[in-house]
C-alpha cells in the first residue's frame, strides 16, 4: 500500500520515518522495532513542528500522541517504492 505522502527518516530509537498529510491532519509513523506504519488521525500540524525539533521524538509521542489520538496499522512494514508517494507535508 503506498502512502500519501513522503516519508522523512528521523533519528529516533522508537521510529524509523515519519510524515505528515496537513491536509487530513494525519501523521504517519513508521517503527524501527517491527517496520510497521500507523497513522494518527486529528494531529494538529502544531505536534508535527513540534516532533521535528524535539530532542526525544519517542517520548514525544508516548507523551503527547500515542494516548490522545485515534490510530490505524496501516502497513504490515513492506517498503514501498518512493515514486508512488506524493509530496503532501
């Protein structure tokens, strides 16, 4: 399944790549641990700024995301090809 959006690798022992879809107001968050993506559904575009300056993105979410906001698996952790994403942040 191809995102909807361009995934940003980010330094982070919790996640891999990260993205948001201001438009949905969607992030998009992929797992170091099992490759997985989830994406968290209401996200002001104010904790998307935020996660790309803090110094701990995982304690970020466990804080601030994880608990406050609805969220799907909506990968198993297969790569998809960068040419079927879109540029949405």
């Amino acid at each position: 399944m191809a995102l909807p959006i361009v995934m940003q690798q980010v330094e982070s022992q919790m996640l891999s790549e990260m993205g948001y879809l201001r438009s949905a107001s969607t992030l998009f968050v992929k797992f170091r641990n099992n490759g997985a993506v989830y994406a968290y559904f209401g996200v002001p575009s104010e904790h998307w700024q935020r996660l790309r300056a803090v110094a701990s993105i995982g304690r970020y979410m466990q804080r601030h995301i994880f608990k406050q906001y609805a969220a799907a698996r909506i990968s198993e952790g297969e790569r998809q090809p960068s040419n079927d994403r879109l540029e949405a942040a």
